[in-house]
C-alpha cells in the first residue's frame, strides 16, 4: 500500500463525516459492548465455577480411579488423613481436607429417610466447601466433635428434627458390617442446592472411621485451589508427587462436574449468537456506506479509468478505507470498553436482589467482568473481520464499471 493510495482513502473517508462518524460510531457502540459482554461473561462463569465447587466438590479431588463412576465403599484410599496431611505440608496449602462418604437409613422418632452421611475434618472442611458458612441454625462441627452430625433443611423438615434431637443411622460398613449410630443434631444448613440440602449429612471423619469400619481409609482429598486459573498447575503438581500411588486418579472439576461445563458451554453458545446478530448489523452498516460511497463517486471513478487506472487499484482503494474506518473503530471501540471494563472490574456492580441472595447463600454481592487480552481483541477483532468482508461487494462493482457510462453517470 502505498502512501498516496493511503492519503486518498483517508480524504475520500471524510468526504461526508456524518456518515463516516455515524458508521464508525456504530463500530465504537458494538465494540465496546462486546469487550464489556465478553468480559462479564468470563468473569460470571469464574464466579459460577467458584460458587458452585465450594459448596461441595472443591477443584480437585484425588479419589481412587474407580470411585468416580462406581461411588462403593470398597472403592477408597489408605491412609487418607495421613496424604492430606501430606499434600497440605508439600504443597503449602491449607484447602485440602479428607473425606469418607457412606449411604445409610436416618430416622427420627417419626419418619426415616435414606441419606449420604460425609466424614469430614471439621477444621479444614470450611477451607473447601461453604457449606459450614451456610448454617441456619446451631453450629458446624467443632475440632473435637465427635456422635454429632450437621444436616441439610430440607432433610430437617422432612424427618422433623431440629437442634439437640437425636438421629439414628444404620448402613453397611467396610469390613461389610453393620454401620450404626445415635448422634445429636448440632447445625442445619441450607446451600440452596435441593440435592444436598435433602440427602447430605456430615459428621466428624473421627466419627465416621469408627462407625462405618474405615480402619483409616476414605474416598476423597477434596482440594480447593486459591482461583480458577491456578486449578491446571496445581493438578499437574499433586499429579507428581502421587505418580507412585496405584489405583489413585487425580480429579479436575471438570471431570466431576460435567454438567457446569455444559452448562457453561450452552451459555456461550447463546450469548455468541447475539453476539453474532450485533456483528452482521454492523457489517451492513459498513456495507451502506461503502456502496453509498462507490455509488456517488461513479463518475469520478469513470474518469479514473479513462486516464488508465486498473479497475483492481480502485477496488483496492475501496477496502483501504474500510480498513481504516474499521482500524478507528476498533481502537477507539476498545479503548472505551476497556476503561469501562476495568473501572468495573474493581469496583463491581450487582443487580437488584442480589445482596440478599449473597447473604443468604454465603454469595460474593458483586460481579468482576474479567478483563484480558481475548476479552479486549475478540468481539472487536470479529466486528474488523466482518467490516472488510462487507466490503467485498462494494469493491467488485467497479470491476463492471465502464468508463464511458460511467462518466455519464449523473
């Protein structure tokens, strides 16, 4: 490209600034609203994948390679307390904590229901999961907790008990024992999650290792990362240091909560297809000023070609200012929906209602977008791409120009 076909376009470009600006407007409005969109988007699924994996699963999960699919008791790791111990002092983390997880008959005096009861470490349980956050009433599980267990409201309700009543339990244990108890209801929480508050019991890992016959095993290390984008690297570093364990597999979310990915998935893919929508608008805005641009400029392109200029240089003219009035709008599109984006990113906003949905489901009250080089250059990149696609039509027409119609052309 040369310096004079550049100036040119620049020149024909201001030609008529109104509708130079109202396009490039249009480009600086859309571009700047994806940059925002995409990086609120990334930055709720952020929140969602935190939210949603402290209240139980945590990021990782070492577990033994059949558990995951075939839940059994049979299916658990030796030593459990001692390798969390382990992981935590090898990896200076302190949100690993081992897990026991059993299914028994709870009755009340009046009703019985079959649950999941969960042994936890009651010290490092609420490092993992929200869930110790999340009581209604009474309290979590202390250090030295022993025949006491924390229930879910739902399960509450539905066996009519409340704190300081007495549950009974009967399962099957390791060694295919009975696995019996009495223990005294200290805490009710409530998650929000029906699954969890109907079904899901957690006593001291203490307690469960002598009701169920665990002789020190367990199912689970549950390890919650410090943020989502240390998860990879921490795998890869627990991976190393277990490499020698048979029988051992290491868990990413992703893994145990596929239906977040999905869920994740099917959310971009319908945001992208109004994301889509905005870009093809923005194109044939692109397209009616061009072809408004090529139209009154017949004549003048007719002359042009009489004097010997190749109908491929005009074309070539066309699609150099677009690509600068696409330039501008990126730029500028960017630029305003960054400073938006990172001012937010900071500060935070909310939408009505959600201040109480923190507090009463233990929820972060504002959402960060989450500013980063794909969030800046992705929708403004696409909206680029598409401008000078738009182009294309405008530019072809002066191939069918000819220069004696064309300079008759009023």
């Amino acid at each position: 490209m040369s310096n004079v076909s550049l100036r040119l376009a620049w020149r024909n470009l201001w030609r008529h600034k109104r509708r130079t600006w109202l396009t490039v407007g249009a480009m600086i409005f859309s571009n700047s609203l994806l940059v925002f969109s995409i990086s609120l988007q990334f930055g709720s699924y952020e929140m969602m994948i935190d939210n949603t994996l402290q209240a139980f699963s945590g990021h990782i999960q070492l577990q033994h390679e059949q558990y995951l699919d075939d839940p059994k008791m049979r299916h658990n790791l030796p030593n459990i307390v001692t390798t969390a111990k382990r992981l935590r002092n090898e990896l200076k983390l302190e949100n690993i904590g081992a897990r026991a997880a059993g299914f028994a008959l709870a009755s009340s005096r009046d009703r019985s229901y079959g649950i999941q009861i969960l042994g936890v470490e009651p010290l490092y349980e609420s490092r993992i999961s929200s869930i110790p956050g999340l009581i209604k009433e009474g309290q979590f599980l202390q250090q030295d907790s022993y025949d006491e267990i924390v229930i879910g409201s739902i399960l509450a309700r539905n066996l009519k008990i409340t704190i300081g009543d007495e549950l009974t339990f009967i399962g099957s244990g390791l060694d295919n024992s009975f696995a019996a108890g009495v223990v005294r209801v200290v805490g009710i929480f409530e998650s929000g999650i029906a699954d969890l508050d109907r079904s899901m019991a957690e006593v001291s890992l203490a307690y469960f290792d002598d009701s169920f016959a665990m002789r020190g095993k367990g199912h689970s290390i549950a390890i919650r990362a410090n943020n989502i984008e240390a998860v990879t690297n921490l795998q890869i570093r627990i991976e190393a240091l277990v490499d020698n364990q048979n029988h051992l597999a290491v868990r990413h979310w992703e893994e145990l909560q596929p239906g977040l990915k999905q869920a994740i998935q099917a959310d971009m893919t319908s945001a992208w297809f109004m994301y889509i929508v905005l870009i093809i608008l923005v194109a044939f805005s692109v397209l009616n000023t061009q072809l408004m641009s090529v139209l009154e400029r017949t004549r003048e392109f007719g002359t042009m070609m009489a004097l010997g200029l190749k109908p491929s240089n005009l074309s070539r003219l066309v699609v150099v200012e677009t690509s600068l009035m696409a330039g501008l709008g990126l730029l500028l599109g960017i630029a305003v929906g960054f400073v938006i984006t990172w001012y937010l990113s900071i500060v935070g906003f909310y939408y009505p209602g959600m201040e109480e949905m923190a507090v009463k489901f233990n929820l972060p009250d504002r959402m960060y977008p989450e500013v980063s080089l794909i969030s800046l250059t992705l929708g403004p990149g696409i909206v680029a791409f598409g401008s000078l696609v738009a182009s294309i039509y405008p530019a072809t027409r002066l191939y069918r120009l000819l220069p004696i119609e064309a300079m008759r052309a009023v």
